[in-house]
C-alpha cells in the first residue's frame, strides 16, 4: 500500500514472490512516489520508506479534462535549466504548428494547447534520456 491505495501491478509497479521472498519494483520513479509503502501477508506486516533522489525529472505531468475548444497546458518541472527533452504524443514526436506550442522557462516545461479538439485526448509525455513523466489529456465534446 501507498497513501492509503493498494498497489496492483502494472506499468508503474511490479510484484515479485519467491518462497517466503516478496518484492514490489517500482518503475520510472518520480519525487512525486516518495514516502511509506506498506507490505502485509495475513498478520504480518513490513514497512519501508523510499527516498527519491536524482533523475532529470523532478515534478511529473499531471492528467487533465478540459472542453473541447478549452486551452490546456502540461507542465513538469526538470532537475536542470539547461537539460534537453522531447515532447511525445501517445509515444511518438509531436509537430508543433500555432494550436500546439513548446515552451520553456527555467526548470518549468510547458505544453499548450491553444484550442483544444478530441483528436488531442492522448497520453502526452516529456523525456530527458531514460527520464519520462505522462499524463493522459481527456477533451470532452461540449453539449
């Protein structure tokens, strides 16, 4: 357990069993997974605190939900001013035009989106080296 939610495998974490052994892998760490993790079998309970330092990444991406037409705007925060990254849409490099825009301001990296359409909803990320933060970006139709 983390913050009070049960950890179940997937991209961010995985579960490993050998006899008596367990082990929880957490993948592409962010400052943001700091803190107690808590493992219990039956009446047995073990804890343990992770401190997240280093990697190029030091705030992560968050989701977002705007209407369509709506500006949106990611923004992560780099451990380096001067450090290189790369903006992807669902994986793969975005082609920025006068709607989708890169911007950049000391350690704060932005993505903007001037109008929004839901041919945007995607998973979005920003990569430095083997540093990456996502997020996913929902644009709802408006009614």
């Amino acid at each position: 357990m983390f913050r009070s939610q049960e950890l179940r495998p997937g991209p961010k974490f995985k579960l490993e069993a050998r006899g008596k052994i367990y082990k929880l892998i957490l993948l592409n760490v962010m400052k943001d997974e700091e803190g107690e993790y808590t493992f219990s079998a039956g009446d047995k309970t073990s804890k343990a605190n992770l401190t997240v330092s280093g990697g190029a990444i030091s705030k992560p991406l968050k989701d977002q939900t705007v209407a369509e037409s709506q500006q949106a705007i990611f923004e992560c925060e780099v451990a380096n001013a001067y450090a290189e990254g790369t903006w992807l849409k669902d994986g793969k490099s975005i082609n920025f035009t006068n709607m989708i825009r890169s911007e950049e301001d000391g350690v704060k990296r932005r993505l903007i989106f001037e109008v929004t359409k839901s041919e945007d909803s995607a998973e979005y990320s920003y990569q430095i080296a083997t540093s990456k933060t996502s997020a996913q970006l929902k644009v709802e139709g408006q009614y």
